[in-house]
C-alpha cells in the first residue's frame, strides 16, 4: 500500500503549471438543434475508449436542478457541447451512443441526477473525485487534480453562473470546454495509481455503488433548514416559518426560480418572528418593503394567517425530531455505553483509514458508524456486525476492512448479554 500520495500531492502542487485557456480543437459551437446533434453523435461514435461526461446547471439561480449544458469528450474527437433544453430533451440519439461506454465524472454524484432526467444512464462509471479520495489526495477539486497530477492550471470562474443565461457567453463556453478537456487523462493516471495502491477494486465498487444509487429521499421536514430557524422559540411562530416556507416553495417552483431569490431566509424567520397582522403591517419590515415582495404581499401575508388559525395539534414541534440516533453530543448522558461505543469504533477506524491513507468517511459512511454504535447488533458477533454493515449500505470491501474491529469496539461496550 502506498503512504504518501498526500505528500506527493503537496511536493506536486508547489510547482508551477501550465496554463490551458483554450480546447485543444478550439471552442465548440453549442449543438442546438436535432441535424446538428445528429453530427455530434457520429462524431462521438466516431471516438474510442471511455467518454468524459460534465453538465452545468443553474444552481442559486433555478428551482430545477435541470441540466443546461452537457459537455462530452472522447479521445480522438473534438468536444461536443449540448444544449438539452434547446433541444427540448429531444435525445434519443444522443442517449443511444452513450449507453455502454464507460462514463468519466468529476464528482459524478452531482451531475447523474440531471443526466438521468434526460434520460441517460452510465452502464459504467468512473468518478475521479472519488478516485482521489481513495487515493489518498486531501484535495480533489477538478483544478487542484489536474494541477498536482497533469501540469496544467484550467481555466476559473464560471462554476457558480447562471447557465440558464443565453447566449451563453464564450469565456463560459471555453470554461465548460475545459472541464472535460482533461477528464479522461486524469482517469487513466488516477486508475494507474488506484491499482499500484491495492485500491482499484475498492474503487470500482464505490464507483458503482455511485451509479446504482437510488435517488435520495426527501428530507423529513425540510423547512427546518430555514436559516436562522434557531431563534424562533414557540410551535406557533414555527409554524408561521413552515407556511411562508410552503408558500415560498410553490411560488419558486411555478417560476423556476431558486426559493433565496424568491424570499430570503432571513425575511421568513423576520416575519414569522414579528408577526405582522396584515400586508400593510408586512411591508413594513425591511425585505418586504422591495417592489417585488409589495407584489406578494397578500401571499406571504396569507400564509402568515394560516399559522395563526392552526389548532394546537397541528403546530410542529418546538424541538426538530431526529430519525435514528440523536445528536452525538447528548449520547454521554443519554447513553453512556452508546458514547462508549462509539468512541471506540471511531478510534478503530480512524487506526485503519490512516494505515490505508483513506479519509475516514470514505471507508465508513459516519452515519452508519453512528447508527451500529447507537443500537448494535444482538448478539455482536462478526457475522451480525457484517450483516448490519452491508444493510446500511456498505461495500464489500468497506465489510472486509471494518468488520472486525467494529466488533471488537462493540463487544468490548457492549451490555452483557442474559445468562452471559
């Protein structure tokens, strides 16, 4: 196993790197319309070996988290840049010729979402963010790694814009570009040292667990994440922040419009804390004096009245309800073996993580850890642990890895079995 990739990587990220500010074929035009997507698909054909797959969305600017851009690459081709929304999800031919090949991501959890909305599916997967990670790099940004790793500096600036913009302009063009530029390069280097480590099956597996991951599950109660949220006290004025939340949600959802834009947090949490009687009484308030909250005025005033009106069974709780585990900061006097436990089994794998060069959270997903510790199997024995392991999600090689001294950790506070 090796121990100093991180080292390497710092020595490496001290040194200078090229520039690259323009695609090696020069900037793609925007395939916009069915011939030239058509084009586009020979031209994919045409190439050979994995294909880098990038999108852009427009986070902080549109409710939807829709892909606004695809970006492809594949060696031997130019890169291709696609615009799924001009198209209309119009893509059958598209998703055709990328069904097979091995897909090459950055950080691909973020972007399959939205590819999968359109219809496209990897059948393979590599992540080079995770890739990293499991390498043991404490720095994986796209940039970062293809500084440390290739020599070249990519182009900034452009990862938080508005890509529901259009036209788009070309700097964000060269941008987008570049992200796929170096994709596959940069896959071929980190499986290279995936496989010297002993780690390349570990990734292959975390990379397919990536793919075949099921889409998440909605928050139980999302509106708690109001920010701010924590200096409203009472189940009534809680109640006022969950229907300007709503009321918010709906409104943002109708326009596409990210919700913060709609009504900050900081104006739902005012109001709700103020409790304006009416609209009059609202638009007095800081935020709600704009021209754009004077508009809806009677919305945010009407959800106002309906926390008002609500009966007392139907005014959420004043503390937020946790599925699980509580917070770990109350097991000590809540459960004191739990927090025993715990601490042992995080011990144990932060042993194992360092001996490996793995940040702790990718050999064990910290709210198993929490869980196991919290209610452990009964009785603990090696196979019970391991079964609990792969229930919660677990990798085969994370079982291999942990289960033993999981074990260990729990047997050693674990309450004494009857008749033991």
């Amino acid at each position: 196993m090796s121990h100093t990739v991180g080292a390497v990587s710092e020595e490496h990220d001290q040194q200078a790197a090229t520039p690259l500010t323009e695609p090696e074929h020069g900037v793609p035009e925007v395939i916009a319309d069915p011939d030239a997507l058509a084009d586009g698909v020979r031209t994919l054909e045409a190439g050979e070996g994995p294909i880098a797959v990038d999108t852009e969305r427009a986070s902080g600017y549109r409710y939807s988290q829709r892909a606004y851009l695809i970006q492809l690459r594949r060696t031997g081709t130019p890169t291709l840049l696609i615009d799924p929304v001009a198209l209309d999800g119009e893509l059958d031919g598209l998703v055709e010729a990328l069904d097979g090949p091995e897909w090459v991501l950055h950080a691909a959890s973020q972007d399959l979402p939205c590819l999968d909305e359109l219809g496209m599916r990897p059948a393979r997967l590599f992540d080079t963010e995770l890739a990293a990670r499991l390498a043991g790099y404490e720095r994986v940004a796209l940039g970062t790694m293809v500084r440390i790793l290739l020599g070249y500096e990519l182009e900034k600036g452009h990862s938080a814009a508005d890509w529901s913009r259009r036209p788009l302009p070309k700097d964000w063009l060269v941008y987008a570009a570049l992200d796929v530029e170096l994709l596959i390069e940069l896959r071929d280097r980190l499986e290279e040292q995936l496989r010297a480590a002993g780690k390349l099956e570990w990734a292959l597996q975390e990379f397919d667990a990536v793919r075949t991951a099921p889409p998440r599950p909605q928050r139980h109660e999302p509106w708690r994440r109001t920010s701010g949220i924590h200096r409203v006290r009472s189940p009534r004025k809680l109640a006022a922040v969950r229907e300007l939340w709503l009321a918010r949600e709906q409104l943002a959802a109708r326009r596409d419009i990210a919700p913060g834009r709609v009504l900050p947090d900081s104006a739902i949490v005012q109001a709700a804390t103020d409790d304006p009687r009416d609209a009059s009484e609202l638009i007095k308030l800081p935020v709600f004096r704009g021209r754009a909250q004077r508009r809806n005025a009677n919305l945010w005033s009407g959800a106002l009245q309906r926390a008002r009106e609500l009966d007392g069974t139907s005014l959420p709780n004043s503390s937020q309800q946790h599925e699980g585990p509580p917070p770990t900061n109350r097991w000590a006097e809540r459960d004191p073996d739990a927090a025993a436990r715990l601490s042992a089994a995080r011990e144990a794998l932060n042993s194992i993580a360092e001996r490996h060069t793995l940040p702790v959270e990718n050999l064990l997903l910290p709210d198993l850890v929490r869980r196991l510790s919290w209610q452990p199997p009964e009785p603990v024995e090696p196979e019970t642990v391991a079964e609990a392991l792969r229930a919660g999600g677990a990798r085969p090689w994370q079982v291999e890895l942990t289960t033993g001294v999981l074990t260990t950790a729990l047997r050693e506070t674990a309450p004494a079995q009857p008749g033991k």
